[in-house]
C-alpha cells in the first residue's frame, strides 16, 4: 500500500502502524506527532494504516491535538484518584486558562491529596500503560459502569442511539472519552496539580511550549461566575445531560426553561443596579463570538430604565475601519477580530466628546459596502449613560485615561457548566460554535461549513484581544442557559450532520455531533416558553427586539 505525508510518499508490505509511517516519511514529526489526519478523522498512533491514503501529522499546535492530550491525561488522573483515593469520585467541570479545574464529590480537596494524586500520576506516566481500545456494546458498558459505581455513565449510555461503541482500557480501568487517545500513558509528561479550594486546577501545556505545564494565571472572577453557574445547577438538579434528558421525558423542560431565564432577568438586574450605584457615564460590553452580547445589552438598558436612568445603546462595530484599510492575517484575509479593525483614535475622540457634554458626529458602518457611511450623525449624551457593545470593550486602549469612576466594563460569555457526564465536560467553545452554527445558517445565509472555515480565526483573535481582558470586567454575566442544547438540537444536528466525510470540517462537525447525540430535543411544548426577549432568541429567532430575528 501507499502512505503519504508532507509530499513524502513510500510503499509498504505489511500495513504500518501511524507511529511506523510517521517514523519513515516525517520522522522531524516523530516527537512531536500525537496522531494523524486521515481523510475526515483522526487515526491514532498506534492504529494500522490497512489502505492508501495521505497522513497528515497532529501536533499540538492543532486544537485536536490538545483535545488528544486532555483526553490521555484526564484518564490518567481519575486512574490515579481511583488508586490514591479509593471510593472517592471526581467531577471535572470547566477550563480555566491552559488548565481543567476538578473537585471531589465527596469531600474539599485538600494538599495531602494533591501531592498523593500528584505522585500517584507521575508513577503511572512511568509505568507507561498502554490505552486498549475494545469495541463494547451499550448493555456490556452499563453493566460495566453500574458495578463500579458510575451511576452518571450509566443513565447517559441509556440515551446513546447506537449500541456498540469504542471503550479504551488502562491499568483495570475502563472509560470512555468520545475521541482519539495516546498510545500510552508514557506520552503524557508535561503536567502539574495545584489546590483551588473547594477543588483544584490539573495546569496541562499551552500551544507555545508543549514541554512543560503552563504557568498558573489566576482568574478568580471567572472562577467566581463558574462557581454560580454550579450553584444555579445544583438547585435546577441539573449537571449533566441525563439530567436534561429526563427532565425533558417527564415533560418539566417548559418550567425549567422559565426558571433559567428568571435567573438571567435576576442577573442583568443586579448588574443595571450597580452600574447605577458606581454612577458611570459610559458602559462597556465586551465577550466572546456568540456570547449573545447585542441581546444582552437591550436587556441591560431595559433594566437602567427600570432604575430611572436612560441609556444609548451604540455597537463598537460602527467604528470598523473601511475593508481595504483592515489589517491582514498571514493567509492574506482581513482581520477582523483585531483592536486596529477599529478606529480607536475615533471612538476614543467620540468619547471624550460625549462624556464632556459635546455634540458628536457619531459614525455608522455599511456592512453591504463593507465601509463607512458617508453621513453619520449627531449625538449628544447629557444626562444619559453611553452604553457601547462589542468584542474590544474591555480592552485598556479604548478607556485608558478617562477618569474610571466614569467607566463600567461588563464582560458576558456563555460559561456552561453542563457535563455529558462528571468526566467529560461540554467545552464552551463548542457551545458558542453550536449558537453561531445556527444564527449564522438562520440570519446569514452561512452554511455550517463556512462557519467552522472562520471558527479558528474567531477563536485566535479571543486568545489575542479578548481572554486577557476578562478580569478587567467590573460585573460578569455568564450567558449560559442550562436548557440550550436540547433548543440547539432540532435546529443544528441535521446542518452537521449533512457535512460530508470529505469535507475538511467532517471532523469538528462529528465532534459536535458527538455531543448533540447525548441530548434529546426540545418539545415543540418546550420551545413556546422560550421568551421573545431569551438570550437564545438572538440565534433562533423570534427575538422581538431586532426586526429580522
């Protein structure tokens, strides 16, 4: 057969495992390679090549990489807890920065069982067990699962719609991980834990520097929302997808519904009330791709007007530079998610003009013609409160210098805290990419694969000009609505389904298929008692406040 890799091409007799070919036609890759792109997968490392094709080595570089990394090492650990802290069970719940932040069930963490876990992880690198992948069938996993106490594993199997599936045994440990793995435990070497009362943080590599764990960045107003969002799970008895699932057979999803979106009312309210507190002049929104901010900030006037005060709703996006004025990425495409996409010079002019009681001519963006208008027009502010949305808003260069007693920055992202089970979390990236899938097919005339073309720029320009800004936030709103995915379902399954396995974004689309497949959809019953003025109205539609949706 016929191998190829990085214009490399040879013959083989006998079929070669990955690791094999990648040693003969790309070994500069050999130490660094975690798996290799085959058509629309992935095939691991020590999976054999049985017919032509062209590999493409995994780096960690690529986003898959790191998921194969993650993977291989959170088996690792719950090895590890399950040998150092026998009878104990393990949640891991959300990221938080280059790291996965874990908490007992039982019990607080404490630094006893971070150095035992710590100890017991390092040993089990050395031992090098491999990861054996077996075909089960669901009846065989369930019983599995219910004998060693995972009830969680067990009432999510329950809803899978296919009855066989590949389980992957290490060190008399069976998990199930819905993904490619490492061939071994001794390919997982760069990692550190560290105690985050009432949990702690697994600190895994960052994309620079794969040789060792990142440098722990503290985040403990994130930390503080994500805390909330458990907390607001934990009285709704929902954390994870089972628990949808049998909310929505027992026909509860319309009262579930209307308690999670009391909850955001509640949340927008108490930030309208210390805006008003904090007395500012000037109010900026800022958040990630399909945070649901535009929304978010008509909700945030409508409560200041509740308050007495009377906001003016302006978009960062009218101070967009013209197209042929817009910085490059290296493919030559223009940047969009950069702060110079901005005229900042102007917005930062209109602002002090605003907030020193002049009339401004305000500009507006033509997105048809993808520049400016020719006419703006003229705004003064006097005794209202400017409030300015867009993905910058937090960014120092925007308000550096104006007197902070007259600023409030609020940053909004959807930070779900909703697992498929207590070892397998739903990433938010994913989560905003399934909102974006479906707003953009809904009110863009974007197919899904478009979509996913642009998700790694979108996703790089966050990592640049939004994530380091995050704690600069003076109120946090997390926009995450526990009954989403069941909603997102009916309208993004069939889209990512009809991607074809020779599409470059087969793989990302299975990924979310992967999740979508856990979750049974929403009633129609369910979906009448989504409120026109939902968060999520902003990617479904039938959101009152803007025309077209």
């Amino acid at each position: 057969m016929k191998i190829r890799i990085m214009k490399n091409e040879a013959e083989f007799a006998s079929p070669p495992t990955v690791r094999e070919a990648v040693a003969a036609l790309a070994p500069d890759y050999l130490s660094s390679a975690l798996g290799c792109f085959c058509g629309g997968g992935v095939m691991e490392l020590n999976q054999r090549v049985t017919e032509d094709c062209e590999l493409y080595p995994i780096t960690f570089q690529n986003e898959e990489g790191r998921r194969i990394y993650e993977r291989s090492i959170r088996f690792i650990l719950l090895l590890a807890v399950r040998r150092a802290l026998p009878g104990i069970r393990l949640r891991i719940e959300h990221s938080i920065g280059y790291g996965l932040y874990a908490r007992l069930l039982e019990r607080d963490m404490t630094a006893q069982d971070i150095r035992a876990l710590q100890a017991e992880m390092e040993k089990i690198v050395q031992e090098d067990l491999p990861f054996v992948r077996e075909t089960w069938t669901r009846q065989q996993a369930i019983a599995y699962f219910t004998q060693i106490g995972w009830e969680d594993k067990t009432r999510l199997l329950s809803y899978r719609p296919y009855d066989y599936f590949n389980v992957y045994c290490c060190g008399s440990m069976a998990e199930y991980f819905y993904g490619a793995m490492l061939p071994s435990t001794g390919h997982v070497k760069a990692f550190k834990l560290r105690l985050h009362k009432p949990g702690m943080v697994l600190q895994l590599p960052s994309p620079a520097d794969p040789t060792r764990p990142a440098p722990f960045v503290s985040r403990p107003k994130i930390l503080s929302v994500f805390a909330q969002s458990n907390r607001w799970c934990n009285i709704l008895e929902v954390q994870n997808s089972a628990d949808l699932n049998d909310m929505t057979v027992r026909g509860e999803l319309p009262a579930f519904i209307r308690v999670n979106e009391a909850l955001h009312d509640q949340s927008i309210g108490e930030i309208a009330q210390g805006i008003a507190r904090r007395g500012a002049r000037a109010v900026f929104v800022a958040g990630p791709s399909s945070s649901g901010k535009t929304t978010f900030s008509h909700r945030l006037c409508i409560h200041m007007r509740v308050l007495g005060l009377q906001p003016v709703l302006i978009s960062l996006d009218d101070f967009y530079r013209d197209r042929d004025a817009l910085p490059l990425e290296k493919d030559g495409l223009p940047d969009l998610e950069a702060l110079s996409a901005l005229d900042v010079p102007l917005l930062r002019a209109c602002l002090q003009g605003l907030l020193g009681g002049e009339t401004v001519a305000m500009p507006r963006f033509d997105f048809k013609m993808s520049k400016r208008a020719a006419e703006g027009y003229p705004l003064t502010l006097g005794d209202r409160i400017l409030v300015m949305e867009g993905i910058h808003g937090l960014n120092p260069a925007l308000h550096e210098g104006f007197d902070p007693r007259l600023i409030a920055k609020v940053y909004i992202s959807e930070l779900t805290c909703l697992n498929l089970d207590h070892h397998n979390r739903i990433r938010t990236t994913d989560a905003r990419l399934l909102r974006r899938i479906v707003r953009d097919h809904q009110f863009r005339a974007t197919p899904p694969e478009e979509t996913l073309a642009m998700w790694n720029s979108v996703r790089r320009g966050e990592e640049t000009w939004i994530f380091p800004y995050q704690e600069n936030a003076d109120f946090m709103f997390n926009s995450a609505l526990h009954y989403e995915l069941p909603v997102l379902k009916r309208y993004a399954y069939d889209l990512l389904m009809a991607i074809p396995e020779s599409s470059p974004y087969h793989l990302a689309a299975r990924r979310l298929i992967k999740i979508l497949h856990y979750i049974l959809p929403a009633t129609d019953e369910s979906m009448r008692d989504i409120p026109p003025l939902s968060l999520l109205r902003e990617f479904i539609g039938g959101c009152t406040l803007y025309p077209d949706k």
